[in-house]
C-alpha cells in the first residue's frame, strides 16, 4: 500500500493530467488511444490509483504537451 505521501502525489499528478487532457478538449478514448493502453488505464492514472512508469509519464507529457518538471512538483 503507498505511503500517504505517496499517495497524495499520486492524487496530485492525476488531476494535473486530467485538466490538462480536458482543457485540450480531449476524452479519456483519445489519450488511450494514442499510448496503446486501455481507457480504464488513462482513468487509474488520473485518479491516481495507478503508478505511471517514467516511460509512460514521459509519453503521456508529451501527448498533452507537459512539461514533466512541472508535473513533479
């Protein structure tokens, strides 16, 4: 089970995916789509009940256009 930090992390990371995927005007199907994983996927990492692997997080970043250490702090 993650640590509360890590937990809140989590949480944080998740809802800056998720309003920068809905400012962009984009639905869960898309971002999915284009990684090659599931819907139910893309959910767990904005609701920050997955972990994202760094490979994943980095191509997820640059899909929405993040900037990865923005999305760290």
């Amino acid at each position: 089970m993650p640590s509360m930090s890590e937990t809140k992390r989590l949480a944080y990371l998740g809802r800056q995916l998720r309003e920068a995927r809905q400012r962009k005007g984009l639905r869960l199907r898309h971002v999915a789509r284009a990684l090659g994983v599931s819907v139910p996927a893309v959910q767990a990492y904005e609701t920050g009940d997955a972990h994202i692997r760094a490979l994943r997080l980095v191509e997820l970043a640059d899909y929405l256009r993040l900037d990865l250490g923005r999305l760290a702090r």
